[in-house]
C-alpha cells in the first residue's frame, strides 16, 4: 500500500538506508485494481527490512512512492501491492509496467514493524492493499515460533476487493493460534462474511483489548477509526502500532493525476 509522503522517514532498528536496482519478476492481478509484484534486488542482494516496514519505489523513472512491503524479510524477493488510482505511478504499474522491466528502490521507512520480542496476542488490521504489511507481520510472527494468539482482521469493500484468501487459509490450517477474518464494508449483493465496518467487527468480537499488540494499516479513516475504538477496548496507546500517511488515493484526491 502507499505510505507516507509528509511524514518524516523513519528506519526501524539497525536498517541504513539502501539503494538498489531491481527486476520486476512476476505480476499478479490480485483484484481488478490491485497487483502484486515480486522484485529481485540486482546481483542477488538482499533487501534488509524489519516486516511491516515500507520502501519508496520508482518504476520506469517516474515519480517515487511509497509502498509496503508485502513479504518477509528473509525472502529473496521484494513483494508489493499496488493499488491503481487512476494516476500517477500506481496507474502506470497496473496498466504498463511488465515482467523484465526495472524499478529502483530504497529505503526501509516507518516504526510499524513486528515486536518479536513481545509475546502479548497480536491484533493486525488492514485495509485494502494495506493487507500488505500485515502480511509481514503475521508471515514472520508465524515463522518466528511466535505462539501467542494472533488475529488478522481484513478490511474490504465488496468481494472481489478480497484477495490472498486461500493464502490466509493455509496459514489458519497450519498455525492453530492464527485467525483470518474478511470483512466487507459494501457488498454487493448477499453474501455469508462478515460486514460493516472492520472496527466495528473488532468491537464485537472483543471487550477486553488490554495486553494486545495491534498494527494498523489502510486507509487513514479506517486507522482514525481504529485509534479510536482500541482504546475504548482497553489497549493502550503505545501498543498501537501505525505509520501516519497521505496514501495515494488521499494525494490523487488533492492534487489529481500526475
């Protein structure tokens, strides 16, 4: 997902600032306008980044932005989703861009990463292609051993704006203390998930937050909403772990296409 183009860069602990070329090795077509794409650093290299950071990234020498990443950190490869907003970069990667062409990258950015250290529950929130740094989050807890419950909650707004689903299954099959939970805040039509809005569900299915961890990511009135209603559950303030952003639907809204 897009990050932070007014707040100060911020690398988590031990990550300099890198630089590199990379090739775009595969697209995915996630939902009808999110890709997924899997970079190779030049040379082989590895990318070091704590998982739920973001990297600024140029594709065919436009204009930088911001972008989760998706992947864990130990992956030779460096995922990003991508949502198209119908300008900018975004619209070029989701029209144009193609396997085999360069991006240069650098970075990483941002203070929400995972807390390995800590063994309290996990409460991780994304929304749109902010499912991204969630995806980090929880691959790398799930592989680090972490045991501690942990809960994915999915913000979405029709059905097809659902991806990586059987991903997610996979994952809840294989970790007993790991829950995937979509919800669709305007479907289209009937459906058996869950709706509403993504904080809501949350406030419904917890009364106690006290002890939890939680990472945030998606659109900024879904985290507003978020630092709002955690809280009233219980969860302190420090425990909320969250990039302040203008994402690039915010930007495309202010200052159009580009």
């Amino acid at each position: 997902m897009p990050h932070p183009l007014t707040a100060p860069l911020t690398r988590g602990p031990a990550h300099a600032e890198q630089r590199f070329t990379c090739r775009v090795e595969r697209i995915v077509q996630a939902t009808p306008d999110i890709r997924i794409l899997w970079l190779q650093p030049e040379g082989g290299k590895r990318f070091a980044f704590s998982a739920g950071q973001y990297a600024r990234v140029s594709f065919g020498g436009r204009e930088e932005r911001d972008y989760s990443l998706a992947g864990r950190p130990s992956e030779p490869l460096l995922e990003f989703h991508i949502r198209n907003m119908r300008g900018g970069p975004s619209l070029y990667v989701n029209t144009h861009l193609q396997e085999g062409a360069t991006a240069e990258v650098r970075g990483p950015f941002g203070t929400t990463y995972l807390r390995g250290e800590s063994s309290a529950p996990i409460l991780a929130v994304g929304g749109g292609s902010g499912l991204a740094p969630m995806k980090s989050i929880v691959e790398e807890a799930l592989a680090q051993g972490m045991s501690q419950p942990i809960h994915l909650y999915f913000g979405a707004r029709a059905e097809g704006d659902v991806y990586l689903e059987e991903h997610f299954a996979a994952l809840t099959a294989r970790y007993p203390n790991f829950r995937f939970i979509p919800v669709l805040s305007a479907p289209s039509g009937r459906t058996q998930r869950r709706t509403g809005l993504v904080t809501d569900a949350i406030a419904a299915d917890f009364t106690e937050l006290s002890g939890f961890s939680a990472y945030l990511a998606g659109p900024p009135p879904m985290v507003e909403a978020a630092r709002t209603v955690l809280p009233r559950l219980g969860l302190e303030s420090g425990a909320i772990h969250a990039d302040p952003f203008i994402g690039e639907a915010e930007r495309y809204r202010r200052e159009g296409p580009k």
